[in-house]
C-alpha cells in the first residue's frame, strides 16, 4: 500500500504526537538555520576583530612528529578567535645561534595534491630537508591559501587562469590585491621561542621585508629554487618579472637550451 494513504490515518490516530513532531522539526530546523548563520557570521567577525586588537597567538599543542623527512618537533598555534592560522615545523631550534628558518603559506593544491603548477610543495620538502641536514631549524606554516584568499577563490582564480590570465591578473579580475599574506604571525612565533636572527630561506622580498618589520634579523638569505615545469613556467615567471621574486637562476639556467 502505498505511504501516501497511510499518513491520514497516524495523523488521526495520534494528533498529539504529530504536534509533538512537527514542533520538534521545527525546533530542529531553526537550530540548524542559527548554526548556519553562526557559521556564516564567524569569519566576518573575526576580520573585524583582527582589524581592531593585534595579533595575539598562544601555543595550544606540541608533540614530536616522525615524518618521512626525519624528526620534527609541531607546535600549534591559535590566536584570540581561537583560529588555527600558524604552525611550527621545528628542530632543535634554541641549539642555533641565527637558524635557518622558512616562513612558508599553506598551498592545498600543491602539498596535499601533488599540483604541478605551482613550486610550494617542492619549496616545503626542500626546507624540511635541510633543517634535518643542518640538525636545526624551522618552517613556520602560516595557513594563509592562495596568497591569502583562500582555497574557493583560488580554485577561482586557476579557472581564470585556465582562460589565459597570469596569477595577479586573476586575483585583480576576482576583486583582490596581488598578494593578502601577513607575516606577522611568523615574528610572533619566533621571538616568543627566543629566535631574533636568522637564516631566511625565500625568494620573496616582502616576506624579508614583513619579518624585519615584525622585529626578526636576517643575517643570511638562501634562495629556494625547486625545478621547472611546463605547468608552474609562467607561475614562476611572473612572480619573477612582477613581484619581485628573485628566480633569475631559475631562468638563467634555461636560457642557454
Ligand atoms: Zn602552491
């Protein structure tokens, strides 16, 4: 028989327990409308009160973690909205006079799924390689997607760029700046571990200039330069020519062929 003919008849079998129900599928569906707006709302809320208090981080956990890179001490980081925005990739940090130290933002597409179209994930391995080679050092993981505007928008911007238009030019098309990062957790983390000085392990100049700002030295700059590909060419490229990323070895190397 089919259920359409057997609802009438609960209903006037049981009223009460049909009221009862409804409201609490009512009751269920609000409940679950304010999670939704909560959820919503949350990360508004806490641009407005990054905005207005700086930056206040405090280590949350801390466990030894064997990786296939060797042996590394991970610190986690929240801030005052409890966000988990930084962690801490370390060895034996307070051994190092100026440790060799890679500020490096959170890439998805590259570490988790192996993209080929950018140089993060290679950039990553190559710093945990060496810090475990010098026996001391860091990478300080700051979970800023895409530049800083998130996994959505840069899967946005890789359809854009899939059409024909560079990184920047597909951040601009999509309302942003060039480049949304802060390394201001980075100077944070360092100096509440005692790390004043250090080796800096990039190519980029804003993240030099961010990390002075944010009262870190620089004694020494080592470049990171992971192999071409026909897919991160034009990446690199432009980060070369238009943000100021210094690959020229990269490319010299190439030119020759
Ligand atoms: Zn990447």
């Amino acid at each position: 028989m089919p259920m359409s003919v057997q609802l009438p008849l609960i209903d006037e079998i049981k009223p009460a327990c049909y009221t009862l129900e409804s409201l609490l599928v009512g009751l269920a569906i609000r409940s679950a409308r304010m999670s939704i707006w909560k959820f919503w709302s949350l990360p508004r809320k806490s641009q407005e009160k990054s905005k207005t208090s700086p930056l206040q981080l405090r280590l949350y956990a801390e466990a030894m973690l064997p990786t296939v890179f060797g042996d590394f001490l991970l610190s986690v980081y929240r801030d005052q909205n409890d966000e988990e925005g930084a962690l801490l990739i370390s060895k034996d940090l307070e051994q190092g006079d100026s440790p060799f130290i890679r500020v490096h933002s959170e890439c998805y597409t590259g570490e988790v799924l192996g993209s080929l179209k950018c140089d993060c994930r290679d950039q990553l391995n190559l710093a945990l390689q060496e810090i475990q080679k010098r026996g001391c050092g860091a990478v300080v993981y700051l979970r800023q997607e895409g530049r800083g505007i998130g996994l959505g928008n840069k899967v946005r911007a890789y359809h854009l760029q899939n059409q024909g238009a560079n990184t920047i030019e597909a951040n601009h098309q999509l309302g942003f700046a060039s480049d949304l990062r802060s390394f201001e957790a980075a100077g944070i983390i360092l100096q509440a571990r005692g790390v004043h000085k250090i080796v800096l392990n990039t190519n980029n100049p804003d993240k030099i200039k961010g990390l002075q700002d944010a009262g870190i030295a620089i004694v020494e700059r080592i470049p990171s330069l992971p192999p071409l590909n026909p897919h991160n060419e034009d990446y690199l490229r432009t980060k070369m020519l238009e943000m100021g990323h210094d690959l020229s070895p990269l490319f010299s190397k190439k030119e020759p062929r």
